[in-house]
C-alpha cells in the first residue's frame, strides 16, 4: 500500500519523516569561514540604505558566519559615531525589526577608520580585526563608491597588501564603453583574479529573477513552448516615478542606457533566453548566459527610441544644453536556433507614469477563423506569462476562457502566484542580502563576468557612436509618442489596463480579469 497522493503529499509516518529531512537538507547553506567585511563608502547612501540593514537581517537569520564590519569612508568620526550612524540606518530602512540584544551583538562587530588615515592605518586595522577572528578569516571588500573612485580603492588595496585571501564586490558601472571597460578590467587583474571579482547587479539576487530559472527548468510545461515556435515577442520593463535627484553629477556622465540597460535589463534578458544549463551552478549557467550575449546582434540606432524628461535640465547639477537621455526603449535580438526573429523590447525611464519591473512574454496566437466574429477572441491580445520582479514575486499567466451563458463570449482571466500568498513569505532574503551572502561563499552564479560586460560593450558600440536625437516627454508619462512605433504592431504591456490581484486575496465572487 502506498503512502502518498497525487500531488505528492506524504500519508506515512515514513514518508512525512523522509519529507521532511528532505525538507531540512534544501535549507541547509555552506558553512563560511569567519570574514572581515570592508565596506568603503561606509556612510554613503547604499550602505546605509542597503548594504549594513542587510548585513544585520543575515545576522538575525543566522545566515552570517563568525564576522566584523570595517567601516571606512571620508567622514573624520569615530567607531561610537558610526555605531549611531549604522544604527539610524538600520532603524530606518531595515525590513525587519531588531531587539536591542541583536544591535549590542551586531553593533560590538563594527569599527571604523578614516580614509584620510591612509593604506598603512587600513591594513593596521585590517590585521587587528582578522587577529581577533583568527586565521581561518577571510576578507570582503564592498565597493560602495563612485565608479571614479572604484580604481583607486583597488590599487589601496594592492599598496595595502589586502588582496590575498579577499574577494571585492564592486557596484556598476562596469565602464561606460567597450575600451573603459576594458581598461577598468585590466587594472583589476593587475591585482586580482576574475575568481575574486564579484560585479554585483542587485536584479539577479531578486526571487523573482531566480524564479524564472524554477519556472524554465523545472516545469515541463514550459520549457516545450519556450521558443521562436510558441513565443510571438518578450519586454522587459522597467520604468522610475522618480526623478535624477542628488544623482545628477553621476547621471549626466552615464544616462538611461549605461545605468539600467547595459546592466540590469541585459542581465534579466540573459536569464529569460538562455539555454539549460547542465547544473545550476555559477560555472555552467554563467557559460550559458555568456552565449546568450554572444548571440546578441549589434544594437541598431534606428530602433532605439531615446528620451529626456521635461524640466531635466533644471534639476541642479544638469547643463542647461544635457542630451542625456532619461528614457530608452529599444528592439534587439539573438541570431541563434530558440531565438531567431524573436524581438526583445527594453524599456526604462525616470519620471514615469508608474514605477514597475515586469517581463512579459507574448506568446503567438492560434488561428481564430473557428471563433464567432462577436466572440471577442483577439479583442485583448495575445496570451502572457508575466514576471514581477518586485519583492512580491508574482506570476500571472493570462488567457481566454469562456463567459458563462449562451453563446461563445471569450473574456481574458488568469492564474497568479505570489510570495505573499506562502507560508514562506516573511523568509526571504532581499538582493543585497542574497548577494551579500553569495560572495562570502564565492558562488559567481547571480553576478556578472567580465566577458558578459565587455561583449555587451561591443554590441552597443553601435548606438553609442551614433545615438538618436533625444525627445521630451511630459513627467508622468510613458516616454515619447515614437515609442509605439518601435513596438508596433504589438503595444507595450504597461500601462496595464487589468491589475495584479492584491494580498489578502478578495474573496471567490470577485472577477478574475487582471494581468
């Protein structure tokens, strides 16, 4: 007699046991040896917005290994100074709350020093702080400074002898052409190998992002239909209600496409049309997302729709005379076998109408002749699987089902997930976090390689020496009017005119029609 229903639910004393050591092995993490984290820009934004509340919710979820925090940036302060600061932070922009047992404990881990006190007094601190954690102790360096300032900090660390027995996390940009990325690769591996460098893009350690691989490869109802035959186009959608603010001086150097596009967006595209990989693990799916970027053809400025909102260049810090671009839409494609004649459209943009971070798969419609002309079928187009990236990690897969009545009367409905509907919502980890944990392990699996960031370089060449005139387009919009030719004659997804169903779910009566 067996145990076990159909969906797998054990029924046996013995299979509820087996399930739920089963359950115990996929929670267990790599043990890590003791580390130092170095956090340079210590006091800046991201550091007090994400990097130290982060640091101390893996040290809540017992996620953290035996470890001190070196805090080091412009700011002439002391170690209590920046206990307060760290504190503030923590209080502020931290997810989760915290007793004041788990701020002594996390707070007596953390010391500060001055840049202005040089390379010797760092790699005097250094050695005091890894003496006390012993000599199994690793280091981390996190980056958390402008991207002019990320090659002087490395040639520090070189002059400081804080390379051995390191790995360095480092926030984009990784250049802003092909031959500066090249150079900024070169003088990282003047002093550390590509093993040690991990190029963090905070998109990829999103539950949502890694879903998609879940949802791929794990599932054979997808992974037959994920192609050229069953999927008409993709978007990729990323729009900002938010405005330059006090990023101008950094923004007019790099612009919609070099922040968002070269980055996130190619890396989330990466993830949706790569091939399966033989494990998932950092070598095998790195290599797949490498040849996915290998596959891309050189972007085309006539497909490239480049924008700037109105009143960018009052914001201070902002040539009156800026082309920058604020909003970029674009057309590419891969020239491989899945791939092939498949258009992917990328959008992103400050200033928006709404903000979101969607993927959208269209996939291709069947003949309808059988269909009544007032069957409505078509009426709302084509049916997609939908990717939120938000924290909420949502997944809608819409399509036609029949109104009740008589006749054929077809209306769109859907079926969604979400991780605020589980038992497990409150357990996830946020990017950084995820991140954070993954280079102390030095699994490369949710970061990017130099050859990723350099092919990319090269495929946008292209647009990059000949970009297109930038046109205004009002704040609050969607982007400039031309957009919808690049796209047509499909139509973007967002604005949605149906809406994601909310948590707590509304009850059984209410209409399925959303996303």
């Amino acid at each position: 007699m067996t145990g076990g229903n159909h969906d797998g639910v054990p029924t046996t004393h013995r299979e509820k046991l087996q399930h739920q050591a089963e359950e115990m092995d996929a929670r267990v993490v790599q043990p890590l040896p003791p580390y130092l984290i170095v956090i340079f820009g210590a006091t800046g934004d991201l550091a007090k917005r994400k990097l130290l509340p982060g640091m101390l919710r893996l040290f809540q979820s017992e996620l953290m290994p035996e470890f001190r925090v070196l805090g080091t940036s412009i700011e002439e302060i002391g170690n209590e100074e920046f206990r307060e600061i760290v504190h503030e932070a923590c209080g502020e922009f931290g997810r989760h709350e915290f007793s004041e047992e788990d701020w002594a404990e996390f707070s007596r881990r953390m010391v500060y020093i001055p840049v202005s006190a040089g390379p010797e007094a760092l790699k005097a601190a250094v050695d005091h702080e890894v003496d006390l954690l012993g000599s199994e102790a690793h280091l981390l360096h996190y980056l958390s400074v402008p991207p002019s300032a990320a090659a002087d900090v490395v040639h520090m660390l070189a002059d400081a002898h804080l390379t051995e027995n390191a790995r360095v996390i480092m926030e984009k940009p990784f250049g802003t052409d092909l031959k500066s990325a090249q150079k900024l690769n070169d003088t990282l591996h003047a002093v550390l190998s590509e093993e040690q460098i991990f190029r963090i893009d905070h998109f990829l350690g999103k539950e949502a992002a890694q879903n998609i691989l879940a949802l791929r490869f794990a599932n054979g109802l997808f992974e037959p239909i994920w192609n050229r035959d069953h999927i008409d186009h993709i978007q990729i959608d990323v729009p900002e209600t938010l405005g330059v603010g006090s990023r101008a001086a950094f923004y007019e150097k790099t612009g919609a496409f070099r922040d968002m596009v070269i980055t996130h967006l190619m890396q989330i595209l990466a993830f949706v049309a790569m091939e399966p990989p033989t494990a998932l693990a950092s070598l095998p799916i790195t290599e797949e997302k490498n040849k996915v970027f290998r596959s891309l053809l050189p972007l085309k400025p006539e497909e490239v729709v480049r924008g700037q909102y109105e009143g960018y260049t009052d914001e201070p810090g902002v040539a009156p005379s800026s082309s920058t671009e604020t909003f970029v839409a674009l057309k590419c494609e891969l020239d491989n076998w899945r791939w092939s004649g498949v258009p992917f459209y990328l959008r992103t943009g400050k200033r928006m109408g709404e903000g979101a971070r969607i993927i959208s798969i269209a996939f291709r419609e069947p003949p309808q002749a059988m269909f009544p002309a007032h069957s409505r079928i078509g009426r709302y187009g084509p049916d997609h699987l939908t990717f939120d990236l938000d924290e909420s990690s949502r997944v809608s897969l819409s399509f036609y089902g029949k109104r009740p009545g008589m006749g054929m009367v077809l209306e769109k409905a859907s079926m969604q997930f979400s991780l605020e509907e589980t038992d497990y919502r409150d357990d996830t980890l946020e990017a950084y976090e995820r991140l954070i944990r993954d280079a102390m392990a030095g699994d490369h699996t949710l970061f990017t390689s130099a050859r990723d960031m350099e092919r990319l370089w090269e495929v946008a060449a292209p647009l990059l020496e000949d970009p297109p005139a930038v046109k205004p387009y009002p704040p609050g919009s969607w982007g400039p009017t031309k957009i919808g030719g690049l796209i047509a004659p499909d139509s973007w997804r967002l604005p949605f005119a149906r809406r994601w169903r909310e948590h707590p779910k509304v009850p059984v009566a209410a209409p399925a029609d959303s996303v």
